[in-house]
C-alpha cells in the first residue's frame, strides 16, 4: 500500500513540474501575439520587419547571460553559500548579464531606425526584444542549462518580470532620442532594468513570498508610471508609428 501511495505521489509531482514547465514555454509566445495584436491596431506601422527582428534578434541576446553563467561556474561563483556569492550571481550574472544584450541591441540598432521616435517606441521594442529572450531563457532555466535551479514561481513569473524591466530599459533608453544626454539616459536605463531584474532572482533565493509579492507590485507600478508618461510625450507628436 506505501508503495502505491508512492507512486500515486510521484505521478502527482511529475504532472506538476510538467505543467509548469508547459506554463512556462506558452507564456511568451502568448504575452507576445496579444503585444502584436496590440501594435497592429495602436500604431501605424512603417515596417513589420523591424517588429519581427526585434523578437528574432532578442533570442541571441541569452548568450551574454549563458557567458556571464559560464564564468561564474568555473569561478565557483555558482555555489550560492553566503551573501556575497548570491549577491554576485543575482545582480551581475542575472541581472546583468540578461539586460546587457537587450540594451546593446535595443540602443545600437534600433534606436538608430529612421522610424524610432521616443521612449514609446523604447519601451515597444524593449519588450519584443525581452519576449525573444524570455522564450529561450525560461525552457533554458527548466532544463538546467544554467548552474543554478531556479523555483516554480520564477518559471511563473519570469515573463511579466522581463516586460517589466523591458519598460525601465526602453523608457530611458527611448529618452536619449529627445535629449543631448543620451550617454546618461542610456546608462541609467541599463542600470537599473539590471538592479530590478538581480532583486528579482535575489528575492526568489530568500524564499519570501511576502518581500516578493511587494517587489512584484511595486515593480509593476513604477513600469505602469513610465508606459503611461511615454503615452503622454508620444501623443505631442500625433499618431504614434513603428
């Protein structure tokens, strides 16, 4: 009878990390057909091509963190004993390592484009580059590709989250279209979508839910203040476009 009890058990928690590991793959490439579905009939499009590269290319941007995670490893920064060591994988392996790519390709390709206006297109092309990370990212961490497990509530949560520092990204570095300080406002995008993003994973280590919870909804409140202030400068300039 135990051993029936057992296996029931088993199969219980084998259906269980299968649906999370489906909910994880599906997520992205939901999040990302409602945001096009959304540019379609918000903007005027100059050039799908650049929509669709910006979700292509932001794929490629997973090999600074799958270098960042390599490092790490053989430095034996991966084995999470103490605080320091997590607080080096968290903001600077995590953190770092998965907004460096967004933002090289965001701020030296695309902010380059005739078309690109401010930081409403900032933030649009920020988040398609992050659902391309994010849809290669999340099968990644549940394969164990990267030395350290992540929890079910990252696999949960980890697309909201990267839309979330997709908008700080795109916000500021959207701003340097507008103002002679691009090097500051492009630095200062950086900075902080990869200080959000290291909190992010430094929180799920601690396993507080109650910390998380409050990170959550603060986080999704100051990505909120900058969509609605990119809205408000976009509608000086007439339609918006891509």
């Amino acid at each position: 009878m135990n051993t029936f009890f057992t296996f029931v058990r088993n199969q219980h928690q084998t259906i269980n990390l299968m649906f999370t590991q489906i909910t994880a793959f599906v997520q992205p490439f939901v999040v990302a057909i409602i945001l096009l579905i959304y540019i379609k009939y918000r903007f005027k499009i100059n050039s799908w091509k650049l929509i669709f590269k910006a979700l292509l290319f932001g794929i490629g941007t997973i090999f600074f963190m799958l270098i960042f995670d390599l490092i790490a490893s053989q430095m034996g920064y991966d084995m999470l004993g103490n605080l320091k060591r997590s607080t080096f994988y968290s903001f600077v392996v995590i953190g770092f390592g998965a907004e460096v790519g967004k933002f090289i390709l965001l701020r030296y390709y695309f902010l380059r484009q005739r078309t690109f206006k401010g930081p409403l297109d900032g933030i649009i092309y920020s988040m398609l580059i992050s659902l391309g990370f994010t849809m290669i990212a999340l099968p990644l961490f549940t394969l164990g590709i990267f030395s350290r497990a992540v929890d079910p509530q990252i696999l949960y949560t980890y697309t909201i989250a990267n839309m979330a520092f997709a908008v700080v990204l795109g916000f500021f570095t959207g701003m340097g279209k507008f103002r002679k300080n691009r090097f500051i406002d492009s630095m200062t995008g950086l900075g902080a979508a990869s200080f959000f993003h290291g909190f992010y994973y430094f929180i799920n280590l601690t396993d507080e839910f109650l910390i998380f919870s409050l990170y959550g909804f603060g986080l999704i409140m100051i990505a909120l203040l900058f969509i609605v202030k990119a809205v408000n400068l976009e509608k000086n300039d007439g339609t918006p476009q891509l």
